[in-house]
C-alpha cells in the first residue's frame, strides 16, 4: 500500500490519499485524491 510523491508537491491539511497514488502537483486543502498521476475525486467538509 504505497503512495507517491514526484518531486516536491505541497499536500494540504486533511487530504486524504488513496493506495497506490502518485502525486506530481500541488494538492488544496480538504480533499480525496486517486490515481496516477492524482486527481481530486472529492472535497471534504472540515468539521
């Protein structure tokens, strides 16, 4: 179960990444990401 990072992307806070993702840009705050490369499949609500 294994996620990756290209270079150095920033995560934002409470992101969730899925297995086997592969991360190549900058991802925002609050959100579900897939795939590869990741893609933002949902935003997520902070509580």
């Amino acid at each position: 179960m294994d996620a990756l990072t290209s270079k150095s992307p920033v995560i934002g806070d409470n992101v969730e990444i899925e297995v086997a993702t592969v991360v190549v840009k900058d991802m925002p705050d609050n959100c579900i990401v897939a795939g590869n490369p990741a893609v933002i499949k949902r935003y997520i609500n902070p509580k």
